[in-house]
C-alpha cells in the first residue's frame, strides 16, 4: 500500500477546496489602482487593405485614454514564432511579420486593428465603434488546396506564395517507401479531414499589463501555461526589455488545453500600453473575442496509404498532408503537423518503410497551434482509421490486424526518428478485451437491433511522445527554446517545505501530486509541502507545461533537487548524530544512524540547517535550499487501446455512446484519482471531436460557428461513464520516477475508436460506408446512409 | 451593451404607456434579447421589463383551456400536470437557468424558427391573448422572428385548449440544443393539428398532409409514406434542406406513437 499522501495514493486535489469554492486567484480577479481597460477594434472582414483609419471621433470619447494603431508599433517587434521548419529542400520555412496590431492588412476576421485604452470596458469599447476605418477588400484565402494554387491570393504579400514550408519525413525515405507500395500485395487508401476545432477553455484570456515608472520593471499577469517562454519571447523579440525588468505571472488559470501556451499580441499589448501611459492596462476576452483570437488546432487535410504483404504484414505508410497555419505563425504551430505527428507515424505499429509529407499553408483564418495532443492525434486517427479500413477490405479481425503488427521488443526504432524506450501493446490490448468485455458484444449488439438500433464496436491503438522534450533533439530540429524544467525546493527552518517548479498547473493538480512525491522522498506528511509554480519572479527559469510532460520532466527536475536536499540533510544528520554520513538512513522522516537506536526528526535537521550552532561549517553551508534544471535524454511514450461501443439511430444518423474503455500505460503512477481525472477529460474531448465539434469558415472567411449556439460542446449527457485502467505499467527507462504523462492520452486515443465504431454499426447495417468525417454528426451520418 | 433606460411597470397599462415611445421595447426573461443587446446588436432606447406585472403571471384552468400569463417561466410550465405534453415540453427547454427565467409569451413573441412553443402554440390551435385582442395561432405565426403583432402589443396570456392526446417530439441541434426539428401532433375532438419547428425557413407550420391523414387514422403508419420537400427547409452546418425534411417525418411519426 502506499504512504498515506505518498506516490500512488488517491489524494484528492487540494486545489480543489478553492477552485469550487470561489476562492482561486485568477488573472481576471486581479485589479490593480488605477488600471484603465482596453478594448481591442477587431477585423470583421477576412482579408483587406487597410486604407484608412480616423480615430479623430473616437479619441474625444468620454473616457478615453489613448487610442494605439499598428502606426504605434513601428519599430516594435513582431510576434515570434518559436520553431522554424526546415522544408524538404533545405530552404527555411517562410516566416511571415506578426505585428501587435495590424499594419496594411488585416488577415484574419478577429485580427486586431486598433486598440482603444479608455477608463471602463464599455468606453473603450463605444470609443472603439467610433472609429472609421476604410478596408479594401481582398479575396478571402479558405480553402488550402486553393490556397496553393498557381496565382492565388497571397494572405502575405512579400511571401512568394501561401506555402509555409513542403516538409518530407523521414525525406530519405520518400524512394523506397514508394517502392515498398508499389511491389505490396495490398494497399488500403484513406483521405480524411482532421477537423478545426476551438480549444475553448472554461477561462478565457485576460492580460493585465503594469509598470513601475520608479523602479523601470513592467508586469504581466497573464493567463498562461508558461510565463517564462512569454518572458522570453515577449521581452526579447517584442518589447526588448531584459528580462530583469520584465516579471509575468500567470497565476491560477482555468485551463489551457495548449491555447495558452502561446504568446500572444494582447499580452504585448498591455505590457507595452502600461509603460507608455505609466499605468495598468487591462484586458478581458469575451466569449466571442475567443472564438477569433485564441489559437485554433488540428486542420488537417489526408490521405493516408497503408501497404501490406500477402500474410498482412504492415510493410509501408505513405502520407499527404496540407495543414493549416490560418494567418499567421503562431508560436509553435510549425512543429505541430512535422515533429509532433511525423514521428509518430509508425504508431503501435512495426512497418518497416514510413514517409511523411506535409504541406503547411497559410489561409485567412485564426492562427492554429497545438491543442490537446497537438499532431500526435492527427497521426493516431489517419493510422488507426486506415488499419480498420484495410482490415474490412482484408477481411480479417481488426484487432487481429492490429496484435499481428505490434512492435514487441523494446528499445524499438522507428522508421521515423523516434526510439521507444518501453511498451506492451500487447497487454494493454488483452487488458482492454476483458474491460470492454468485448466477448459479450454480439449479445449487446442483438439487444440494439430488436430495438431498431445499430451497434457498432471499435478499437484503436495510441502511442504518444510525451515529456517534451530533450534539449538538444528538439534544437536539431527547429525549435527555438530549449525543453528542460527546474525546480527549487526550499526547505523552512521548521521542516515544512517550499517547491517552486517550472511546471504550471492550470487544472491538472500539480499542487497535489507534486507535494505527494517530495512527501514520499522525505517520508513526511504532503500537507507540509507548499507547490509554488507561474510566476517568474519566485521560480527559476522553466519552460511550462504542455505535451503532457510536467511530471515527467517537471517532477524529474523537483526529485533531482529533493535528493539534492537530502544529501545535504544527512550530511546535517551525520554531523548531529557525530555519526559517519555512509550510516545514515533515512526513513518515515527520520534520519538514523543505522544499527543503533540514535535517531534525530526531519525538523531537527532543518532547524540545525538554519541554526547552525551545532553544524559542519567547514563541510557545508547553512540553509537548505536546492535548486535542480532537469533535461529529458529521450521522449516518454505512453501508450494504450481504447474501445468504443455506438448505437446508431438508423432513422435520425444520431450516434450515442453507450460504452467507452481505456487500458493505458503511462508508467508509474503518483496518482491515480488525479491520472483518471485527466483520461475522462482528454476521453471528452475526444469524443467532443469525433462527434460534435467544428470550427467552419465559409468562403468568405466568416467564421460560421462563432458562438455556442453552433460550436458543439461535448456535454455531461452525450457521454458515456467510462472504464478506465491504468495497471499496465511499463516504467520510463530514463526519468528518475519512471513516468510517462497521461494529460494528453485520451484525447489522443478515442475519436479512431469512435469513428471506427460508427462505421462497424453500419456496415452491421449493410450501410456500405467506409468513412465519415468527423464531427460524426447525425447529419453527416444519414447522409451517408443515403448512399 | 449599450446604454438604455429602464422601466419596470407594475401594471399592464403603465407597461402599455411606457411602450408608447418608439424607442422603447418589451423585455421578458430577456433570454434573447439580453445576449442581443450584450453582443450590441440592438440599441433600444429603453427597456420596458414585464416581469413585475402579476396580470401576466401564473397558470389557471379555465374549463377545456390551460391560459398561462405571458410573463410565466418555462419552469413554472414545466412544473403545472393539466397538460403534461406541454409540461415536458417546457422541461426541455435550455438550462434550469433559461427554464427560470425564460417566458413563454417572450417565446412567442420572438418566434425563433427553431424554439418550441411556437410548434407548441401552432399545434394546440393556441389563442395568443394580447392587450388588445385575441389572435388565433394559426393567424399569428407570420415568418421567421416575425409575429401578428403589432408595434407596441403585448402579451398577455396564452390559452391551450388541452387535447385528447398529444405529444412532442424534438431533435435537438447538437450545439444550441434548440430544435433541429420538432414536431407537435394534437388530436382533438375536432380534429387533428400537427405542427412542425426548426424545419423550415418560413417558421413554424403546419403540416396539412400529415394532419388530414392522422385524422383518417391516428397511428405513425397513416404518416409514414409522406414527404416534405426539402427545397424550402433551413440549410446550415448542422444539416441539409433534405435532413431536415426527412427528420419532420420521423419526428411527427415518434409524436404520434408516443401519443398513443
């Protein structure tokens, strides 16, 4: 059993008590003396030249502070991207100027024209309507394959065309994969759309933006997954201020789901306005302002070749696709659709020939960027939609297909870049046969058509790589930051303890699970550990959380500094006990001097540490206080099989999911209330894709689906309650908890499993239907049944 | 939003006066017009609430009629057992939120084509009681958003005449969880109505066809071979002219068979 608090107890979420209580600190909740608002005047048409902007009316408004156009920020910088692709020539990708505020153009419906700071929100926002702006209008660029057509609009004029880069992967690759399918016995094609989709966390952005005229240090409060990657860019490549001069705190933050890992030019905005009018500048996004302005994900255009031997040996996989930027780079959306989905392609899977192009191009339409899986989900479906195509074609089991191909030894070697370290796809998939209880299915099914219903049952694999991510790796490969985490872990004269981690938890319990692990390392209670993570002032550089990686590299990073203390804390021990440091043992937080009964607390050592009458100065220093940076020397890749069981009403197309089982491995587990928690979210979200959501756009750039009352949320009642098991654990070889992440896994693992149930329930039907894209809405569903 | 005035009369006549300025418009449970106004799509110059007006709450039996005041919420609706296919209709609307402080004669004055009680009203051969006269549903369901009202009208209460056997049958939009389609079928002594909302970029109506065959023989068989055209249907990101139409069939069918 584990320690009560320790690794592997069901704690709750001491953050909870706050969060449900009204009593969380968020960005909106702080005001500072005399901030002013700003109200940003948006783009309501896609494309355009901006010909002409009179703020002469707006600027004697009741209230108002100061107007700021894109003519304010010449000679500021632009919004930086974070990741520069390298395109299957060689060339660097094309990397279009993202200036604050629109300067010539606007591109997007939602791309910001001016901004207006006035005393209240609603000034600001009448002085905004006040302003005359004249925008020649362009053609809007929707559609990709258009967009990269001889003589299309350009949505950047000093760009040669609309293609952000043509990437090959693993380029080397492209002849022989070529040959691999065109000498195999079978070969399965699938074109599919990985839909756009809105992240939608229950926050939306707010930013407020202050300065100190005595001192010169600007603060952003912001609401972020990462405030020192927004210290970084924003000080650096946007305002140019130091980054001792330069504090942003994101503070609690009601969920991000990747939207907020990117900096964005509101943030810009405020700490930029606060300086020039010596006072804070706030901003508060609506709904809708959300729906136009927060990065999008997904987008993805496929086709997806699979090619198998005459015994159905998976031997090649060959994939095209066009993946949109919308219009402008947003700061890690080139490694969305390239490292992020490129290196998964192999999946569970053991093909020996895999190629990988993708097309990225820009449109007029919000930037897209990672969301929950970010590429790994758009490589998931294409692999596991076209392993049950190719199975229906081949007449054999699914998962048959899929036990047959699975990688089995490991450390394994994928075709594309990537070596899983550890994996047991074959127990994760017999531990979902017996969750599922797929035995009884026909049972079930038979049930279902004497109510006039179809049933339809689906599996799918996932693989992830997760922990993002060595250093050096990712430098190879383009990105501009360096992926580590730290953690400082301060000890108090009293025992209790401080964390402060790089991570930031902006929903997934952190406070908890983290002060589980130091707790377990001591031996002491969790309550006397304290996580403090989002503020750049009280944490040591860090790099955020997202691609599921705070534990494993986060949590790395606070062990390494908690054995660091306790190296230190038994040198502590050994010099009180005037025993030799080689006998000290640490236990239940008590340091003994092994074979004998001399033993001194946890706060004995502390308080010797900070009150060192008694203490080996000569050895060490007082305090005890260490810090530790914590770089990955691989990926983790958690893994698992999921299964979806539908019922289809054949009248209305209308599918509800009547069961849903997850068996993942994501290692060791510290919690595993808080590891269930973020499958049945990542599994909602999924399921949110795979049946409800999509953002459109209609030709003219006019965002169709701006508001709840169309954008499909997944709610309490279109989901299922879920089976889920975490007891396969293949440990992570290479972090000190062996971990692997599990943020991301379920809304990476179900929409295959739920498109592939949808099309078994009709092809039990006699529907010969081989793919709908998702969202499998109950329209989309009878329309294909129509034939 | 923008700035408005703000009345809150006590009494159907002072609503009526405080309605006489152009610029002034009714507000119910503002479940509309508040998202309206707070987007800024519309600036009236004052608000005229309805809510304080005791003439337009509360629901009474009177005889073969259920009449419910105007300013009555979906809740109270939802919560009344003399026509409970009303009642479950009611009970179906948006959120506990909405239900409390939605209203039906806002409903029925908005006529959104995909809300329910205008299939409701429609389908029950409803009287729309104004301030000034009584409107029968069949004269009163003018078009999308459009009502027989007049500039100024208000109101008042809604009279049900409560049928042999009724029920309700709605497909919900997936992200609004308004109708897509909804169908309401009523048999009455004197007759079949069967009402169709969400469908059709007219509003709300009724479909004749499947009327005159129900009252020929009241079962889903007697509706099961008719066909709407899909032509004058609502197309939109959440289905086709043709779904739409489709789904009046099953969805008048579902009606008629949980009516028994």
């Amino acid at each position: 059993m584990p320690m009560d608090g320790g690794i592997g107890a069901a704690t709750k979420r001491r953050e909870d008590v706050r969060f449900l209580t009204g009593t969380g600190n968020y960005t909106d909740d702080i005001n500072m003396r005399g901030q002013a608002y700003v109200h940003f005047l948006r783009s309501d048409v896609a494309h355009g030249r901006i010909t002409a902007i009179d703020t002469g009316v707006a600027e004697g408004m009741p209230g108002v502070v100061r107007i700021f156009t894109g003519a304010d920020f010449e000679g500021v910088g632009g919004i930086p991207c974070g990741w520069q692709v390298t395109d299957r020539f060689g060339a660097p990708m094309q990397e279009p100027a993202h200036p604050v505020l629109a300067q010539g153009k606007v591109r997007h419906v939602g791309d910001p024209i001016a901004a207006v700071v006035a005393e209240t929100r609603e000034q600001a926002r009448d002085a905004a309507e006040a302003i005359a702006v004249e925008i020649e209008e362009l053609p809007a660029v929707v559609d990709m394959k258009a967009a990269l057509e001889d003589g299309a609009t350009k949505v950047h004029d000093d760009l040669t065309s609309n293609l952000c880069y043509d990437w090959g992967f693993v380029e080397d690759n492209r002849d022989s994969v070529d040959a691999a399918i065109k000498g195999a016995a079978h070969v399965t094609t699938l074109e599919l759309v990985n839909q756009r989709l809105v992240a939608n966390p229950m926050e939306p952005r707010v930013a407020v933006g202050d300065y100190n005229r005595a001192s010169d240090d600007s603060t952003l409060y912001t609401t972020s997954q990462n405030p020192h990657v927004i210290r970084l860019l924003m000080g650096a490549f946007v305002l140019g201020i130091p980054e001792h001069k330069l504090r942003v705190v994101a503070p609690d933050v009601g969920g991000g789901f990747g939207s907020k890992i990117f900096h964005y030019a509101e943030e810009a905005f405020v700490t930029f306005a606060a300086k020039a009018l010596n006072r804070p500048v706030k901003w508060t996004a609506s709904r809708s302002e959300a729906f136009i302005s927060d990065a999008h994900g997904r987008d993805h255009v496929t086709k997806i070749e699979l090619a198998l031997d005459k015994d159905n040996n998976f031997v090649a996989i060959r994939t095209h696709t066009l993946a949109n930027m919308g219009a402008y780079l947003s700061t890690f959306a080139p490694s969305v659709p390239t490292y992020l989905h490129g290196t998964l392609m192999a999946g569970n899977y053991k093909t020996p020939n895999i190629y990988v192009n993708v097309k990225a191009v820009f449109t007029n339409t919000v930037a897209v960027d990672a969301y929950r899986g970010a590429g790994r989900p758009e490589a998931s479906y294409q692999i596991e939609r076209v392993i049950d195509k190719a199975a229906r074609e081949l007449g054999v089991d699914p998962i048959a297909l899929r036990r047959q191909n699975f990688i089995t030894e490991f450390p394994y070697a994928t075709p594309v870049a990537v070596e899983y370290d550890t994996g047991d796809y074959v127990a994760t998939m017999d531990k979902l046969e017996e969750i599922a209880d797929i035995k009884s299915f026909a049972a079930r099914r038979a049930e279902s058509e004497k109510r006039g219903k179809l049933r339809g049952f689906g599996v799918n694999c996932y693989i992830e790589a997760c922990g993002i991510a060595p250093s050096s790796l990712v430098g190879q490969l383009g990105a501009r930051a360096g992926l580590y985490e730290s953690a400082t872990v301060r000890v108090n004269a009293t025992g209790g303890i401080t964390v402060m981690t790089g991570s930031h938890s902006h929903g997934q319990g952190h406070e908890t699970s983290f002060a589980q692990v130091v707790a377990e390392m001591i031996g002491i209670d969790a309550n006397m550990v304290e996580i403090v993570h989002g503020d750049t002032a009280r944490v040591p550089m860090g790099m955020g959380t997202y691609g599921s990686r705070s534990l494993a590299v986060g949590g790395s990073a606070m062990v390494r500094a908690t054995e660091k203390i306790i190296n230190k804390a038994r040198k502590i021990a050994a010099h009180l006990m005037e025993a030799s440091e080689a006998d000290i043992v640490l236990k239940d937080g008590q340091f003994s001097v092994a074979g004998t009964d001399k033993s001194v607390a946890w706060g004995d050592v502390t308080l010797a540490a900070y009150v060192p009458h008694n203490y080996p100065l000569e050895e060490i220093e007082p305090g005890l206080e260490e810090t530790a940076f914590y770089d990955p020397s691989n990926f983790t890749y958690p893994s698992g099989a999921y299964a979806c069981e539908v019922e289809i009403d054949p009248e209305t197309g209308k599918v509800t999911i009547e069961r849903f089982s997850a068996a993942d491995d994501f290692g060791n587990i510290v919690n595993p209330m808080i590891v269930d928690g973020q499958v049945h979210g990542g599994i909602a979200q999924g399921i949110g894709q795979a049946l409800l959501e999509h953002c459109v756009y209609d030709e003219d750039g006019q965002l169709v689906t701006g508001s709840y009352m169309d954008y499909a949320m997944p709610r309490a009642d279109d989901l299922p309650f879920y089976t889920v098991d975490h007891s396969c654990q293949t440990p992570c070889t290479h972090n000190p908890l062996g971990v692997k992440g599990c943020g991301e896994a379920g809304a990476i693992g179900s929409p295959p499993s739920v498109v592939n149930a949808v099309i078994d329930a009709l092809q039990s039907g006699g529907y010969k239907v081989d793919h709908i894209d998702m969202p499998v809405s109950p329209s989309r569903v009878w329309q294909a049944m129509q034939g | 939003m923008y700035a408005f005035e703000f009345e809150r009369p006590s009494t159907l006549a002072d609503a009526v006066a405080a309605l006489s300025d152009g610029e002034a418009q009714p507000l119910s449970g503002g479940q509309t017009l508040i998202p309206t106004l707070k987007q800024r799509l519309a600036s009236p110059g004052k608000l005229v609430s309805l809510t304080g007006i005791s003439e337009l709450q509360g629901i009474r039996v009177d005889g073969g009629n259920l009449s419910i005041g105007a300013a009555t919420p979906h809740a109270q609706v939802a919560a009344q057992d003399h026509y409970p296919v009303l009642a479950h209709l009611a009970a179906n609307i948006g959120d506990p939120a909405v239900r409390n402080r939605g209203t039906i004669g806002g409903s029925l004055a908005n006529n959104d084509p995909s809300a329910c009680y205008p299939a409701a009203a429609l389908g029950s051969g409803a009287t729309i009681v104004t301030n000034k006269r009584e409107i029968a549903a069949d004269d009163y369901f003018t078009g999308m958003f459009d009502t027989a009202l007049d500039e100024g009208e208000i109101i008042t209460e809604v009279r049900f005449p409560v049928p042999q056997r009724a029920a309700y049958a709605k497909f919900e939009q997936p992200a609004s969880r308004f109708a897509l389609v909804g169908a309401f079928v009523a048999q009455y002594a004197d007759g079949v109505r069967v009402a169709v909302t969400g469908a059709s970029n007219e509003g709300v109506f009724r479909w004749t066809e499947a009327e005159k065959a129900l009252l020929a023989n009241f079962s889903a068989d007697a509706v099961s071979g008719l066909t709407l055209d899909g032509a004058g249907m609502i197309a939109d990101v959440h289905g086709s002219g043709d779904y739409r139409a489709h789904l009046v069939g099953v969805m008048t069918r579902r009606a008629v068979a949980a009516a028994g």
